[in-house]
C-alpha cells in the first residue's frame, strides 16, 4: 500500500465530486425492497449454511472417528481468524441428485489470509462421497486455480480424497477442464513462480496422487495414504498382498520413498507447520495498481436494500448503489451528460484506484446530432453509450486502472433507428475493448445480464478476475417473459401450419410453463452452481467483495501490453 493519504473529505482543493443522495428511507417503495432483499438473503444465508454441512451429522461423525478434522475445520485452523471468503459454495447446487447430491461439489475453495499473506485454499471435504471427484468438482478446483494463476496467488491444498467418482469417469477424466487439467496447472503455477503447498490429511489415491507431488512442499499425517493404486487394486492386478501403511502411509513416504517433507502425526500439527511455511515466505514486487488509505462512503451500505427495485415500472439510481460502495462516495463520471444509460468514471475502492462501468437503469433524455430528442430506456445499451465506454475502458488500460463492472443491462438496443446510428459497430467497439483489456477486471451482476449486454458487460467469457453477483442477478440470452412470449409465438405458428389452433387458456399454460423453466435457469444459483459465478454476495458486503479481488489481482506485477484489434468506424 502506498503511504500517499487520501485527501480528508472537507479538504477545499478536492474536486466537487462527492456523489449525494435522494433516498427516502421512509417511501413505502424503500421499504418493501428492504423487506424483499432482506428476505431474499435470508433464503440464500439458509441454504449456504445447508451446504457447509457437507455429507451431514453422520459423515462428520465418521470424519472425527478416524482421528481427522473435517475440511471445514482445517481451514479454520489454518487461515487467519475471518479472513476465509469462499467462493463457489453453490457449486453443483442441485445436481447429481440421483446420486445424492454433492453439497458445494464435494471441495471447499476461497481467498484467506494466513500469517496475514493472502493464500489461496483448496480442501477436499471427505463427508462428501469420501471427497471423490465429480464433473464439477473438477471444474471448481481448476476455476481456483485459474484464479490463482491470473492474480499469482500462493496455493494451498488440503488433501482428503478417494479420487474420480466412477460413475461418472466419463466426465471427469478426459476433457480440457476435466481431471488431468489440476496437474497441468499445478506444473504451470510453479513454472510461474506461484507457491503451492500441498496437505495429505486422509487418501490421496491414483491419479490424484500426482497433485501434492507437483507442488512445492509436501505434508503428510500419519494414518493417511498415497498410492497410485490402493492394496486391493494391487492385489488384483499383480496378486501382491500388503498393506496400506506399507504400500504408501506417510512413514514409507518419510523415510522410504522421500516424497514427503514433512511428516506430522495428526491434523492439527500438520496445520501448525504450513503456518509455520508460509511464515517465512518472501514478498514478490508489487504490482502497478494505485492504491491509498481506504475511506468509508459517505453513505450507508445497508440502504442499498431500499434502493434496489427489480421492477422495469419503477427503475432506480445505478449511483445511489455506487455512492455506498465508492471510498468516500466520490465519483469522478467520464462524459456525464452522454450515453447516459451506461455510467462510466473513476473512483476508489478499499483504496484502489478503479474505473467504473455501470449499466444505469433511469430513463435518459438524449439528443442526436439532427438536434431531435428521444427518451432512453435504463438499462440499455444504445449507440453513443457504447462507444463512450469503448473509449473509457481504453483510457483505463493506457493509464493502468482496475476496471469494476456493475450489470443490470437488458441488452443493447434494438430496431431502425438503432440500426441506423451503427449500434452493431458501436457495440463492437466496446466488446472489442473489453476482450483485449489487460487490467484487472472484476464483475458484479446486480440485477439482470442479458443477450449481448452481458458479453460488452465482462460477462464470464471476457476473462473477469471474479464474477460476483447479487440474490437479485439475471442471467440469460434474455428475460424470462421476453424468452416465454417469443417461444410461445414460435410454437402456436409450427401448431396453425399443422391445422391447429390453440384455446386462450391453452395458450396462458404454455406461457407459463416456458417462463417457469426460463426463470429457473436464470436464477443466480442456478448459474453459480455451474459456475459461471464465482460467489453470491450480500448486496451490502459488495465493497468488501471488490476489495477482497483487487487484493488478490494486486498480487501480480505483469500488465501485457495494451492492443486492440480492428475497430469498425
């Protein structure tokens, strides 16, 4: 952190950029979306916690009874005290029912601080199928390390697993972001100088075997095993009898073999020494990101509840959101009076310098270059909008700015008079800026993200450090009454081809059905249990979530150099 201050906020030479506020926390408006995001956090609280018991009572029972903690209890052993933020606790939410379900995909990961150094955890829950891999298990853990790899972090894993689930091989072994993609990263990240520790708490058998190998150190308690095939499986293809401490218990490992480093006898002692590890590490170069002394907004965060309306019949204030999340509620907009449904400008948050893109969801009054004024509707993106957060975005990477980008977009907008202000080439222009841009970039759905509004957006695709998301997020080709009205229309002109017409009630039913199924995969769970979204977080931590990022992105010092490809004029 730099040690430059942050100007005082009565200082009289700072520029008059504190954003201010016209919410009226007694409207009756105000307070039902209080009562709805309250109660809509409340169901997503309820349901994390569900999923932080792992395989349940009877599992962590079983867990305890091998002399092992469970992996939730490692990591509160081994990080810093709350300094655990978790990412990807939905994984897998609602799948693999058929086999019983498995709760956050059956491994733990997240940013935590240990020794106050920012680490990267990946545990292994063994309440879990005996923390056996499904697709998605897979895909978390190479999501983690992803995120490792972009940002630099140091990478801690905490093994207790029985391998791939079986059942499912065929998902899990082969692919580019299946199984064998952990070990390929592993031998990246240490290529790049990445730090990884590695913990055999439990079993850590046949291919999996290879993870703590590849890594910097390798821990190992006493009870647990690593063989890359375990004493039934030798027995079966070459009929030699032995025993699992003797085919691969941590003391052959120890003192036979060498794999292992260090040899601890239980859970806690093995967890003592990686603090004891990392302790000792030594502090890379900083990265070029600015960063002064953080400043709380001006503004309350919890109001944010009252001031988000889902309703397209009643939009809100996009920087009244930003006003309680900004350091000092200070924002410096870029061309304000200009494609005014997109909010672009810079600020601080948690100290850093960022650049803001915002979808604003009031209405706007614009006037064009022939001197006519029309009325443009929030949360679209429409052809002067575009372009200015092309541009933007381009000053952000040539002055190397953090990029914070905040949906709530229906999409860009469409018909003759956007065809013909070139809104195609105006959204090129933009989705060009973001795929190349090579500053951190971090993304929060807010509300909807749709169609091609959520590509020029950062959406998922774009390489985003982090995708963040409120309960209240969005997350589809387009909206569910828009998806439900033109698949109902498809569907009753494919029935009067073949002669039949359908009933008004006939009708109503296949529209709600359509939007039923629509809504459920729009559902932010239903996304972050297939992880395009990395977290779902409380509207009012969302400072706390972007500081926590920019953190981690602060920890690599590389920034390619800056190029776009070909912009239409």
């Amino acid at each position: 952190m730099s040690d430059r201050s942050e100007l005082p906020l009565s200082n009289s030479s700072a520029p008059d950029n504190v954003l201010t506020t016209k919410v009226d926390p007694t409207s009756a408006r105000y307070e039902a979306n209080m009562r709805f995001l309250a109660d809509l956090m409340s169901q997503v609280h309820n349901e994390e916690v569900k999923i932080s018991e792992g395989g349940g009572a009877k599992a962590i029972e079983n867990q305890h009874a091998k002399g092992r903690l469970t992996a939730r209890e490692r990591i509160a052993l081994l990080a810093d005290p709350e300094t655990f933020f978790e990412l990807g606790i939905y994984t897998a939410h609602g799948m693999y029912e058929e086999w019983g379900g498995a709760p956050a995909a059956g491994v733990i990961t997240g940013l935590a601080r240990v020794e106050s150094r920012m680490v990267m955890i990946i545990a292994n829950d063994a309440t879990v199928k005996a923390g056996a891999f499904f697709p998605m298990t897979a895909k978390k853990v190479i999501r983690a390390q992803n995120i490792a790899l972009d940002n630099r972090i140091p990478t801690i894993y905490l093994v207790d697993s029985a391998g791939v689930f079986l059942p499912l091989q065929e998902d899990v072994f082969p692919d580019t972001d299946d199984f064998g993609r952990v070990f390929r990263n592993n031998a990246v990240m240490s290529a790049t100088g990445i730090p990884q520790i590695a913990a055999i708490m439990g079993m850590c058998v046949a291919g999996g075997g290879y993870l703590p190998v590849m890594c910097d150190h390798v821990l190992m308690t006493d009870g647990s095993g690593l063989f890359l095939a375990g004493p039934a499986l030798v027995q079966a293809a070459i009929g030699q009898k032995v025993s699992a401490d003797e085919l691969g218990g941590a003391a052959m490992h120890s003192g036979i073999s060498g794999t292992v480093d260090f040899r601890e006898p239980n859970d806690e002692a093995c967890i003592a020494r990686i603090r004891s590890i990392v302790e000792k590490w030594g502090y890379r170069r900083l990265s070029p990101w600015d960063r002064k002394k953080p400043v709380e907004p001006v503004l309350t965060a919890e109001e944010i509840y009252g001031i988000y309306d889902s309703s397209p019949a009643r939009p809100y204030d996009m920087k009244e959101v930003l006003a309680r999340v900004l350091d000092g509620s200070r924002f410096d907009e870029y061309k304000a009076e200009y494609g005014k449904t997109l909010i672009c400008g810079y600020g601080r948050i948690g100290g850093f310098a960022v650049g803001v893109v915002a979808n604003q969801k009031l209405h706007a009054q614009q006037t064009d270059h022939e001197g006519h004024k029309r009325v443009e509707f929030g949360g679209v993106i429409y052809t002067e909008s575009a372009e200015k957060a092309a541009r933007f975005i381009m000053d952000c990477n040539q002055n190397l700015i953090p990029l914070i980008f905040f949906h709530d977009v229906n999409g860009f907008m469409v018909g003759r008079d956007a065809e013909w202000s070139g809104i195609i080439k105006a959204g090129a222009k933009m989705v060009n800026a973001v795929s190349n841009s090579v500053v951190p970039k971090i993304t929060v759905i807010v509300g909807g993200s749709f169609g091609a509004g959520h590509y020029a957006m950062c959406g998922k695709a774009y390489d985003p450090r982090f995708v963040f998301a409120w309960p209240t997020a969005r997350y589809a080709v387009m909206s569910g009454e828009s998806a439900a009205g033109t698949l109902v229309e498809i569907k009753v002109k494919q029935l009067e081809r073949g002669g039949k017409k359908l009933s008004e009630e006939e009708r109503k039913e296949l529209y709600e059905s359509v939007k039923r199924t629509y809504d459920e995969q729009t559902d932010p769970r239903y996304g972050a249990a297939r992880l395009w979204i990395d977290k779902i977080i409380d509207p009012i931590e969302t400072r706390g979530a972007i500081t926590q990022a920019l953190e981690a992105a602060a920890l690599n010092p590389d920034v390619a150099e800056f190029k776009v490809g070909v912009l239409q004029t």
